[in-house]
C-alpha cells in the first residue's frame, strides 16, 4: 500500500469523522449540560438516517425540503420526549424509558421499511489533488457543515441569554424560577434543539453508509466512546475526538482489515479511560462543570 493510499484512508476517515463529531456533540450536550440520559440517540440518528431516505427516494422530494421535514420532526420528537419521558430529572427512570423507546423505533422502522439495507446511491464526485489522491465532494462539504453547526450551535449556546438561563436551571431550578425564568420551558427548548444536531448528523451520513434498523445501536456505541473520550460537556472536544476516532477507524480497517477494528478501537479507548478518566479535552477539576 503506497503513500497515496493512507492519505485518502486519512482524507475519508477526517470527513467521516465530522459526521461522528456532529452527532456526539448532540449527546454530550444532552448528558453533560442538560443532566439528561438519552439512550435512544442512535435509534433518532438511525431514524432520521430512513427518513432522509424516505423524501428524497420514496417521496422523491427536493433536498432542501427533505431537510426541513428531518429537522421539523426531529424537533418535535425532543419536544415530545421532554414533556413525556424525561419530564422527571430522574437519571435511573430516564435509562430505562429512553432504552424502552429505543427498541419502540427500531420495531417501528422494522415494520415500515423491513431489515433490507437501504442508501440514496449517490454517485459522487471526487476533487482530485493529484492522480491517485482524491476527496468525495458530497463527504467534504458534510464536514464542513457539520464544522459550521457546530460552530454555530457553539456560539449560541456561549452569547445569548438563552444559555445563560439553560445553565441557571440546570445548576438550580428553584432559584432560577424565582429570577423569573421559565424553567420547563427552557428546558423543552434546549433538549428539542439538540435533537437539530441529531437530524442533520443523521442526513449526512445517510449520504455516506447504508442503513438497517440495528445500525442505531453501533451509533449509540460509538458516540459514548466520543464523549467519554473527549469530556462529557465539551462540544468542541467531542468534535475533535470525532474527527480522530473516524480516522483510527479507517486506518485499522484499511491496514489491518475490519476483524481488527472493534478491538483495537475499543481498547484504546480502555486505555484513555484509565490514563485520564475525565476526558482529553477536561481538565480534573473542570469534569463535572456545567456548561
């Protein structure tokens, strides 16, 4: 295997990672900031994954508007999942409901749109940077929206009051009612807005994989590895983690073959927690600050 062949292992793992970035952010934003554990993200990613594939194949409906549909819907699932299943701030409860509702979506979309693999075929185009060095154009602006998202999302969170009263309810309800903020409601929102996150990351990379009912439990797996190895609470080092974990994974199974990945990835990630337990990105004193 020559030069040429690990840079565009690289260059893919780097776009592929974005996407992992993205969708990790989402979860250590809802674990890390909201206090609210959410075990049916990667069903939501898988679902929102058939839905881009519904409007776009099955409805045959414009990008654009198959987009809105994704995000429209993904808001409102948060939406109905804070006012519903997560209305308590009970970490135990919202283990066992979210892991309830998880396997509720994955029967569903079983029911509708059976176990066949299903993907958008997209036949993509490539940048070359030489003869034998290349890029997907629909993979490298994936990850520049997502990086643009998130940057977003970031500033957001860091310059407006809305972060300010997310950060007063979560450290304390009582007293942030009584600075006049609607704690409910802020609460709706931000978890709602999170589920954005979700939806785009799962349009992206339904431009990139073939999706099946159980691909939502390999999502959930590798985002807990992102999060856990980056700092629960840190949008940008989830990011970042993403990008490296995507390239980890495609240089161990372009190397050494897929029979390796799993083990070599996960291990690493053992030994990350034992090294430094509370994240690349967390300093020790800073692991459980809010926002």
């Amino acid at each position: 295997m020559g030069v040429s062949a690990y840079i565009n292992i690289i260059l893919n793992g780097i776009c592929v990672g974005g996407m992992y970035g993205l969708m990790s952010s989402a979860f250590t934003f809802q674990v890390g900031s909201l206090r609210m554990v959410n075990f049916t993200y990667g069903a939501c990613i898988m679902l929102s994954m058939y839905l881009t594939f519904f409007f776009i194949r099955m409805v045959n409906a414009p990008v654009i508007l198959a987009a809105l549909g994704v995000i429209v819907i993904n808001f409102a699932i948060g939406w109905l999942m804070r006012k519903t299943l997560l209305k308590r701030i009970d970490e135990g409860m919202n283990i066992l409901t979210t892991m309830g509702l998880q396997l509720v979506i994955m029967n569903l979309v079983l029911f509708f749109f059976t176990s066949y693999p299903r993907d958008l075929a997209v036949f993509e185009k490539r940048i070359y940077f030489t003869p034998k060095i290349s890029v997907g154009i629909i993979q490298l602006a994936c990850f520049v929206m997502a990086g643009v998202i998130l940057v977003s999302f970031q500033l957001f969170l860091n310059k407006t009051w809305t972060e300010r009263a997310i950060r007063a309810v979560v450290q304390n309800r009582d007293v942030a009612g009584l600075m006049g903020i609607n704690s409910e409601r802020t609460l709706d929102l931000a978890f709602s807005l999170s589920f954005i996150l979700i939806g785009v990351a799962g349009m992206m990379l339904m431009t990139m994989f073939t999706v099946e009912p159980n691909f939502g439990d390999y999502i959930t797996l590798i985002g807990f590895v992102i999060c856990i190895t980056a700092g629960l609470n840190n949008l940008t080092g989830a990011f970042i983690t993403g990008v490296l974990v995507g390239v980890l994974s495609a240089l161990i199974s372009g190397v050494l073959g897929t029979a390796y990945h799993d083990p070599m990835l996960f291990g690493l990630f053992v030994v990350v927690l034992l090294v430094r337990p509370y994240g690349l990105f967390n300093k020790r004193k800073n692991a459980v600050r809010n926002i």
